[in-house]
C-alpha cells in the first residue's frame, strides 16, 4: 500500500467520495450512513471536519442528498448523481473499448466567444472528444446515450453540429489521432499507475485482511477513473501498436478481482443504510471489466 500511495497525487476528500459512491454505494442501492463513511475514509487521512463540508459541497453541487432518521445522517446519490455515476462506470469499468464501425463523429461548435465555447467543450472531452480546431471536435467512438444526453444538457445556441461519416484507419486517421489527444501523457500515467499498484498486487495474490483489501480497492478505482475518465476510449485500429492502456485495463481488472471478495466482506459487516444493512451487490457490478468477479485471474503481464 505504501508504494502505491507515494505514486498518487495528493487525494482531494469529495473526489473520494464520489469514488466511494460509485464503486461501493452505487451496486447497493445508493444509500449509506454518514458513520460508514467516515471510517472507509479515515484510512485516507480524512477527518470528520473536512468530510462534512465535502459532503456539504457535493450535497450543493447536486451529486448526493442527505437525510436525518433521528441522530443519524444518511447521504445518497441524487438523481443526477446517479446519472453522472452510471456514465463513468460504462467508462471505468469497460474490459475493453467498443470496436470501431469504420465511422468518425465530427462535432462543429457554433460560433461563440471564448468563454462558452470552453462550456461546450469541456462536456465533449469527458465523453472523449478532441480537439482538431477551435470549433471542431471529433471521436470515432462516442458513446450514443452520453452524447444525446449531453445535447440535451445544453442551450439550444450552444449546441454543436454533429455530423457522422465513413473514414479509415490510415495514415490520415493516425494524423488526427495525433492531433486531437495527448497519447504520450496518458501513456505515461497508465504505466505510472501498473507501477505504483504492483505491490499491492502482489500482496494479493496471498491472503489480505478485509481492511486491506477495502483500502486497495478504493484506491485503485480511485487512481484508475482519474486516467480511465481522459482515456478517449479510441478504438485499437486507431492507437499506437505499443499501447500501455489495454495492459493497465487488463492489471486494473485483475486486481479489482483479487480485493472484491474480502472488500464486499468489509462492507456486509460494516455499512448501513436507512433500512439496516445494505442490500447484495448488483449482478452487473459482478461484470466490472468484463468478468467474472467470482474468479480470480492474473493475466495482465
């Protein structure tokens, strides 16, 4: 563990949580006591002060909404929380990028100053755009529902063109590659990240505790959304031959495998929610990277 916490940035306290909520909450039913919180993120370094006012603010921002039961607090994904959530997820926890149908997906900004266009812009990168203009933006892979629902999110005058069309994976198509996103940062970051958990993957391939093992856990997902989340998401055809993001994808899911038994033990014994323990896991958080979570599996090199 403490290898791979000397290769992690500093952790921001609502970035937690909201990895929190996504990877343990979210499959349970979206609901935990404030008391279950605090103690999956003591380990962190998160005291009870900073912790109410980062439930404060995400509770502001419309990520989560609290509730009291006599003395008790219980925070839960609000509706858009929920949204935002389930976007991510198809994002992290994909095995794999979807195959590429041999079209691109150009999106033509409207003619706005500097400043709006950037409210435009920065929506279409989370869901993997990039930029081969000052009005234009393309991905050969967007995800249908994402897009949609993120035209819907804008003003009607903010709303880009989208056009869609044939195109290959050539030279040219490489040239675009090149332009429209930094490989060579997120290449860097991904073989960062195998380093600093290797560790801790080897440590569980013995037996770990339940604390250790909840630990890990979030702190994998966490360091992995941060890269996953800038991941375009590019289709094989497109990426470099040498690319280190499928290997990071394939280690991050094997290890996810080797912590979920004793870190969803931690959580049967220790988290609450408003009806008492929290329910069974969903069926398709047991799909996460593409597998099987009741396996154990050590592929990645």
């Amino acid at each position: 563990m403490a290898s791979a916490r000397k290769a992690s940035s500093p952790l921001r306290a609502g970035s937690l949580i909201v990895t929190v909520f996504g990877d343990l909450v979210a499959p349970r039913g979206g609901e935990v006591a404030y008391a279950g919180l605090a103690r999956i993120l003591a380990p962190f370094g998160v005291n009870d002060s900073q912790l109410r006012t980062a439930l404060s603010r995400l509770v502001a921002e419309d990520w989560l909404v609290s509730e009291r039961v006599g003395r008790l607090a219980y925070y839960a994904l609000a509706p858009s929380g929920l949204k935002r959530t389930r976007e991510a997820e198809a994002r992290i926890y994909a095995a794999a990028p979807p195959a590429w149908n041999g079209t691109w997906c150009v999106a033509l900004l409207p003619d706005l100053p500097p400043g709006a266009r950037e409210a435009v812009r920065r929506p279409l990168s989370w869901l993997g755009f990039g930029a081969v203009g000052p009005q234009t933006m393309l991905h050969p892979n967007p995800d249908p529902a994402a897009l949609a629902s993120l035209l819907a999110d804008l003003a009607k005058p903010l709303r880009p063109l989208i056009v869609e069309g044939p195109g290959t994976a050539g030279d040219a198509a490489q040239a675009l590659v090149r332009q429209g996103w930094d490989l060579a940062a997120l290449g860097r970051g991904y073989r960062g990240f195998i380093d600093g958990f290797a560790p801790l993957a080897r440590a569980a391939r013995k037996e770990i505790s339940p604390e250790a093992a909840l630990e890990g856990r979030v702190r994998l997902v966490h360091e992995f959304r941060r890269l996953a989340l800038r991941d375009p998401g590019l289709p094989g055809e497109l990426m470099p031959r040498d690319w280190v993001g499928g290997a990071a994808r394939r280690f991050a899911g094997d290890l996810y495998r080797r912590l979920r038994p004793a870190s969803e033990a931690w959580i049967d014994a220790n988290l609450l929610d408003s009806n008492g323990k929290l329910p069974p896991p969903s069926a398709a958080s047991r799909q996460r990277f593409g597998g099987d979570m009741s396996r154990k599996r050590v592929s990645w090199r």
